[in-house]
C-alpha cells in the first residue's frame, strides 16, 4: 500500500508540475483570484480556465468522486496526497463550489441515479453554479420553522415564498431549495428538498449590501415558480434529512477557511510588512495561531478519515465549524495588528487597497452564517460532550 502511495505520489507531482501553471501557484488575495464556474463565470486570466479544465479532465476538482460522475475515483489516501503535493507547490483550487462543498455530498447519498447522472458532472466540471436556499425571514437558526411552499400541481411543484442571505443567488445558475410540501404537518415534518434553475419565470433576486461594501447575499423570491416534479430529491416530506446532512458539510467547509491552505501564512505576510522587527508579544500571538491552525488542519483530516470508514461526522461538524470561525476571526485580527493604519485603508490608487479592512468586516459574519456559533456550542455541550443538563 504505501508503495502505491508513493508511486501515485510520484505520478501526482509529475502531473501537476506539468499541468498546473505558474500563475495558479500564487496565494488567493482577491475575489476576482477564486474560480467559481457556472454559465456566466467569466475567467480572470486564460490559466484559470486553463487549470480548471485541466483538473475536470482530471476528475481532480472532485478528486475522490466516482469517475462515473466526473470524480477522480480515488481513495481518500490518495486524494490527501493529492492535496499535499498541491500545497507543495501552492496550487490554488481549481475549482469553488457550494455544489462540491455542499450539495454533492448530498445527491451522492439521497439522489436518484437521473439526478446523479445529470448534476455531479456539471458541477465537478464547473458548468453550473449552486446557491443555497435554507434561510429565511423568521427562520435562520430555527430553520424548521420555513415556510416557503411547494404545492404539487400535476407534473409540477407551485413554489412561493422567500429566502434571505442566500449567497450568490444573483450569480448562481440553480438553487437547492427547502421548501414546505405539507403545511399541516409538524414543522421538521412536511419539508421536501428541491433542484431548480435560477433561471426559472418567478425567481428573483436582491443583494444585500454589507458593512465591508460587498453584496455576497441576496433576498431570493419564488412567485408561482413551476418546478418539474422529477427534481425532487429524497422522498417528498423528508428533506429535514437531508437539509441536516448538508449542513454538516457546510459547517465543515465553513469551518475550514483557516487551515493550511494556499493563502499566505500571518507570519509570512509580518515578515514581508515588518522585516524582523516584530514585536515580541505580535510574535508569540501569530505563533500561537498558525500552530492551532495546522493543529485544526490535523483534526479535520481525522474527522474525514473516520467519516470515509463509515462513522460519520454528525455534530463533529460544529466543533470544526465553531473553532475554524474563531480561527479566520483571529487571523483577520492578527493581519490588521500588523498592517497597522495601512490596514484601515477603505479606497485609494493602489490595487487592492481596502480589501484587507473589507476582509476584516467580513469575517465577523463567520460565527453566524451556517448556524451561530451560540447554537453550535449548544450542541457540543448536549451531543459531543453530554454535558448534564444540556
């Protein structure tokens, strides 16, 4: 086994050092350098869509994906060398997706095979871009509580109603929906999950402009938006089951925006803005994070090897989704320290001047979106760590 490790080890790096190309080996600094896919991306550069196709051909955006579905069939083993050889060469990502992240995994357990067949290879190619229809006014944290509706009108589901923060709604190109197909039943009962384009007469969208400037969120509104019958996933009345899988994932990808990934170290980027002079106490603080960080980066790999043998992740996914926030928190705070009144730059001349305060801004809504941290540390105490009482 650990011959064909390294056999695969050797073939991956020969691969990548041939296939991967040198713009593509630099840290992720702005929106405009994450490769999103869908039918109106527009590239930022030829080698974006170069190193995008590359990998798809590859199967290598979803490296451990049945091939059948544009996956590259390999064994988690495999994939973790497969990442490792990436950051040795600090290869950006070809490809983000909520449809990797999040709805794959999905349709990969409750899909039929149609839906299988007709959505994982676009999205492990990059053709499709996904959002998430989950929130609601009136129903964030207690997301049961939902009441956009689907009525079945023949071969159709009727679905009215509204969501909110719904990131990229207004770039995406179709949406994975929670809706209610039975408004009498109890409110984690009576809740279907739908596919549906974006596209579709009745869907709109509105941005919602945040305190960093940006408007990743959008109002979505479905008025008598006719949904074909045969893009219900699961079992009509069941969606609660798989709204709760998802949502692992999520809170794992959420969770997983500070690990050992290609962007710039806070200690690689303080020796570049301070040299050596580094104040003593900066110092320890920036030390501390980046050893919690590769500590996390260890503990994700464990909890995706134990859910690869079949243990599942279950309410794990709030204890990486509860530390990974406070961790991206923490690195934003450490880089304003060492940028110091450069870091509170808003606009200017100079590429990219505001992003680091915008940043900043941002990273604050990391301990509410995908469940707030207040509701994932009610479920460490009550079912990781079966606190009394809890």
């Amino acid at each position: 086994m650990a011959d064909d490790l390294e056999s695969f080890r050797a073939e991956a790096r020969a691969w990548l050092e041939a296939n991967c190309p040198a713009a593509m080996r630099a840290p992720v600094k702005r929106e405009e350098d994450v490769c999103w896919g869908g039918r109106n991306f527009v590239f930022s550069s030829p080698e974006q869509k170069q190193w995008l196709d590359a990998m798809a051909a590859k199967g290598w955006t979803v490296p451990e994906w049945p091939v059948a579905y544009g996956g590259g069939g390999l064994s988690r083993a495999e994939a973790k060398v497969l990442a490792q050889e990436m950051r040795a060469i600090r290869a950006r990502p070809p490809l983000s997706s909520f449809g990797i992240w999040m709805l794959g995994p999905a349709l990969l357990k409750y899909g039929s095979e149609a839906q299988k067949l007709e959505h994982l290879p676009k999205i492990a190619r990059g053709e499709i871009r996904w959002c998430q229809g989950y929130s609601e006014p009136g129903a964030g944290s207690d997301l049961a509580s939902l009441r956009t509706s689907a009525v079945r009108e023949g071969d159709h589901f009727v679905v009215n109603g509204q969501k909110v923060w719904t990131s990229y709604a207004d770039k995406a190109d179709w949406i994975f929906c929670l809706v209610r197909t039975d408004m009498a039943a109890a409110k984690h009962l009576g809740i279907s999950f739908l596919l549906f384009d974006m596209a579709s007469e009745g869907v709109s969208t509105s941005p919602i402009r945040l305190i960093s400037g940006a408007s990743p969120f959008c109002q979505t509104f479905f008025d008598n938006v006719r949904v074909p019958v045969e893009n219900l996933m699961g079992k009509a009345g069941k969606g609660w089951d798989i709204a709760k899988y998802l949502l692992t994932h999520e809170r794992e990808m959420i969770g997983g925006m500070d690990g050992a990934d290609t962007r710039s170290s806070v200690s690689q980027i303080a020796k570049k803005v301070l040299g050596e002079n580094i104040d003593p106490l900066l110092r320890a603080e920036i030390i501390r994070h980046e050893v919690d960080a590769w500590a996390f980066l260890l503990t994700m790999e464990r909890v995706k090897d134990e859910a690869r043998a079949g243990q599942g992740t279950g309410a794990l996914s709030s204890m990486l989704k509860y530390y990974g926030t406070e961790l991206n928190k923490q690195r934003m705070e450490l880089l304003m320290s060492v940028n110091g009144s450069d870091a509170l730059a808003w606009e200017g001349d100079n590429e990219g001047e505001g992003d680091l305060a915008r940043s900043w801004l941002r990273s604050r809504a990391n301990s509410i979106e995908g469940g707030t941290s207040e509701v994932q540390l009610n479920i460490i105490a009550k079912r990781v760590l079966a606190l009394p009482g809890a």
